[in-house]
C-alpha cells in the first residue's frame, strides 16, 4: 500500500477519540491529528439495559462535530468503531441506525475478540517484548491476553471497566480504603478465572489511556529525564508507591496533578488497582506501557491485508529504524555503507584484541551507526545536540528506554565533554564501565562517519594492522577520497584514545598494495 490517509472514530465507555492517520510505504503511520471527547457513555446506560436519550445525544453531537474536523483534514476514508459502551447497550442497533440517519456515519461494532486482537497487533508491532500479558481497562470492560513468541494464545474480554467499577464500588468522587479493599478482592477472583496467566511470570503490557497516565504520572513523580511513555517499564514496587502516593490526595489535588488527564482524576486510584492485582496474579517482572492500542491495531490490521510484508513484528526496530532514517534525509546506501563498515572495523579491532567481542554491543553498535549524527539534517554544526534529543526524546518502535538512551549516545559523539555532559543525567541508569563503553563506540562511530562525508559510499574495505606499536588502519577505496582523507585524519585522535596507541591512516586504491 503506497498511501493511506484514514480518520479513525473510537466510541469507547469513557471517551469518544477522533484519530487522523497517515501511511505510506518510506515513513510507516503517523499521527496528523488526535482529538477526544469525555463523554462517560458507559453512565448513560439505564437499569433495563439501553443506552438513554441522552447519552444519545450526546453521541450525535460528538460525532457531528468530529465530522466537521475530518473535513478540515480532507479525508474521506472514515471508519467509525464502537466497543464496551455501545456493545452492552441492549438499544445499540437503533442507536446504530440513528447516529447513521443523523450524521451519516456508519458504527461498526468492535467484539470482545476483535478489541483484544487489535490491541496484542499494535503491541506486537511496536514493541520487542517477544512474549507477554496484555491489559486494555476502558471504561466499560477490560481485554486480556497472552502473546508468547509475538504469537496470540488467548484473549479475554471481561464486562468491566473503570467507569463501571467506579459505578460498582465507589460512593464519592474518588475510592476511599474500605471501597478499595472490595475492589481489590473482586478483581483478583475475575482474574484468577483465568488459568493461563495464574504466576506465568511474564510482563504486563498496559494499553490504552489509564496505562499511559500511569506512566506520565511515574515519569513527573520521578523527574524523568527523558520524553515518550511507550516502552516505559516500572516494577511491582514501584506502582504500589504510585498508588499510595495518590492515595493520599484529594480529588481536586488529582485533577492538578501532572502527568494526569483531569478527566481520569476520579479513575485512575481504580486503574493502578486493577494493574497491581494483575501483576500479583500473573507474578510479573514488571508493567510495561504501549502507547500503540486499539486504533493502531486497526490501522495496522488494514495494511497488512493489502500488504504483508509492510509489517514484520519480529523486525520491529530495524523496520521503523529505516522509517526514521528516511524522515531525517538520510539514504538506504548511506546507513548500509555505516553499518558495513562499522561492523568490519569492530571486528578488526577485536581480531587485534583493542577490544572484547560481543553480540550484543556489535548489535547496538550497528543500530548507532545507522543514525549517527542524523541532527546534521538540522543543523550540521551542532548535529550532536540535535542528535541527542532527537533520538533520546522520541518513542522509537522497538526500543526500550534504556537502549534508546544508549543508542543516542552514541549517535550523538562529538567529543568526551560532550558525552559527559549528555550522560550525567542517566548516572543511575548506566555504570562507569558501560558509559565507558558508549563512549569508545561514538568514538568509533564518528571516525567511520568521517570515510564517508561526501556521501558517495567509496570506501570498500578496512583492516587494521599492529607494528611497532602503532595501529595502521589500511582503507580500500574506488577513487581518490581527498574530502575522506582529510576528514578522517582530523578525526583519527578518537579512536587514538579508545586504542590508547598511535594511530596511521592509509588509502589506497586496488592493485596498489
């Protein structure tokens, strides 16, 4: 699929969201506008089991003017879906053909199953846990499954949600102790119905907005020093001092609280409840959070049926990777001739024994290089800020927070007092002998760069050799590189520290060795 411009309409329990999204084969999806109304629908259901006049009209108003903004975008492709609120609403085929005869929108009502398939899609899609427990607590129910080896196993779909649970257990605006002792206990005996995820000792993955207010919450009670809640990973212990941390608020402190939607300030004592329990019952090592859910899953669910292959959710970073590299400017030759040759000059410098093998950091190594100094597509002469924050502050598919951070180290040398400036914030996060490492490998990577600055990928080879203690670097090239030759001897003093040995630069062309 070459190009796809969609408004997606998601009618949920406690918010009605209007997404616009754009996919197109160089740039993959993204947002162009996301707005959203609270509209609570899942109160509007009476005790016979329909949906009010009301809650109705409520419905008709949102989507008129919804529609209104998806003319503004120009789009003409529109999916409108409903899930929990609609869908027990004992009314919902009048309330179907009314809003069609209204607005000329057409609802398509969202199963238990689809909801809970489209939510494992946009994880598996987005993220590189390869095996998980899924959550997606809406307003009017909560979807669970089981992914293991990015492959769905099982999916539930229980008949509530946190405006439900607050209609259930909560008296005033928000739980007090008593009321969440009760909750506590019910959620525990729905979930223990669940034998495939009782002490399967996976993470939990949280979908959708309470998940993602939670993080936002952890990340401004923690001063965080980075932007982005996808992939975000917090501990057991870690929700419960959020919990009792907010559990000592009122309910007008909640609605000023930063990271928290004012309209969740009722809900979300409710939603870090339902996440600890679950945590509990499936003994889990942590609780991620996907920023990617339902409407992405859709989203990705229509691309895949026209193409397959423009997803792999088992190349998730190198896929979205490529994605990012194009939207900086950069060519699939120039990242390919950074990787090759980053590749070869690390294994060199181990068959030399200037460094220690490992997988793992050639891996990383080799993700760096391919957007080492993407900021000068900003700004050449301090394409080592731009790069930094380019990388360190945006959700990168595939990537979780840490390596992320890792990766814009790298991407971003410029020298050891920049590195040191850009790394004290993560002092916690990474030891002396592994920023050690990040700043040997910009090291590296910045005097790679250097062999292709004119962009015209003529460098063939690289191999080092030791004499006299003195590491010659031997590099085959296809024409006379003067713009490479100067640029790299300027930069040959990096990989002189990472040697801590003299360092002689050599070009040659074929044939004259």
């Amino acid at each position: 699929m070459e190009r796809l411009k969609t408004a997606i309409i998601d009618i949920g329990s406690n918010t009605i969201r209007l997404v616009v999204y754009e996919y197109n084969n160089l740039e993959g999806l993204r947002e162009l506008g996301n707005f959203k109304t609270v509209a609570r629908l899942r109160t509007y259901i009476q005790p016979n089991g329909d949906m009010s006049e009301q809650g109705i009209q409520l419905l008709v108003d949102t989507l008129t003017s919804f529609k209104k903004i998806i003319d503004d975008f120009n789009v003409v492709d529109i999916k409108v879906t409903a899930t929990a609120a609609i869908r027990q609403a004992k009314n919902n085929r009048m309330i179907i053909h009314h809003i069609e005869k209204e607005t000329g929108l057409l609802i398509e009502l969202i199963t238990e199953e689809e909801e809970a398939y489209f939510g494992f899609l946009a994880v598996a899609h987005s993220m590189d846990t390869p095996s998980a427990v899924t959550i997606d607590i809406g307003g009017g129910s909560t979807e669970i499954t089981l992914f293991k080896n990015k492959k769905l196993q099982k999916a539930f779909s229980f008949p509530f949600g946190t405006v439900s649970l607050k209609q259930k257990f909560v008296s005033g605006d928000i739980i007090n102790g008593d009321e969440r002792k009760l909750l506590r206990q019910f959620v525990k005996e729905q979930f223990e119905q669940l034998n495939w995820i009782q002490q399967i000792g996976l993470p939990v993955i949280g979908i959708g907005g309470s998940a993602r207010n939670v993080a936002q919450i952890h990340q401004q009670f923690i001063n965080y020093p980075i932007s982005g809640v996808h992939q975000y990973e917090l501990k057991f212990d870690e929700l419960a001092s959020l919990s009792s941390y907010i559990e000592n608020m009122s309910f007008e402190q909640l609605k000023q609280l930063d990271g928290l939607s004012s309209d969740r300030a009722d809900i979300i004592g409710i939603a870090l409840e339902v996440f600890q329990v679950l945590l509990f019952v499936v003994n889990a090592p942590a609780f991620q959070i996907s920023k990617k859910g339902l409407r992405e899953g859709i989203m990705i669910n229509r691309v895949l049926q026209n193409d397959p292959t423009a997803y792999d959710k088992h190349q998730v970073y190198e896929q979205n990777a490529k994605r990012l590299i194009h939207r900086y400017g950069r060519s699939e030759q120039e990242y390919q001739f950074l990787q090759r040759m980053t590749e070869l000059f690390y294994k060199e410098c181990c068959r030399l024994s200037l460094l220690t093998y490992h997988d793992e950091h050639l891996q990383l190594l080799k993700k760096a290089a391919q957007v080492y100094a993407i900021g000068d597509y900003i700004e050449q002469d301090s394409f080592n800020q731009h790069t930094f924050y380019l990388l360190a502050n945006q959700s990168i598919a595939g990537l979780n927070h840490i390596d992320r951070v890792k990766l814009a180290l790298m991407a971003s040398y410029k020298n050891k007092d920049y590195f040191r400036r850009f790394a004290s914030p993560f002092s916690s996060w990474l030891s002396r002998e592994e920023l050690k490492i990040l700043k040997d490998y910009g090291a590296i990577l910045k005097f790679i760069y250097s062999l292709n600055i004119t962009k015209r990928n003529i460098v063939q080879s690289i191999e080092l050799k030791k004499m006299d203690d003195t590491i010659h670097v031997m590099i085959l090239a296809n024409r006379y590189p003067m713009t490479e030759i100067y640029q790299s001897d300027k930069q040959k003093k990096h990989i002189e520290r990472v040697f801590k040995k003299p360092v002689k630069i050599h070009f040659y062309k074929k044939g004259e060795m």
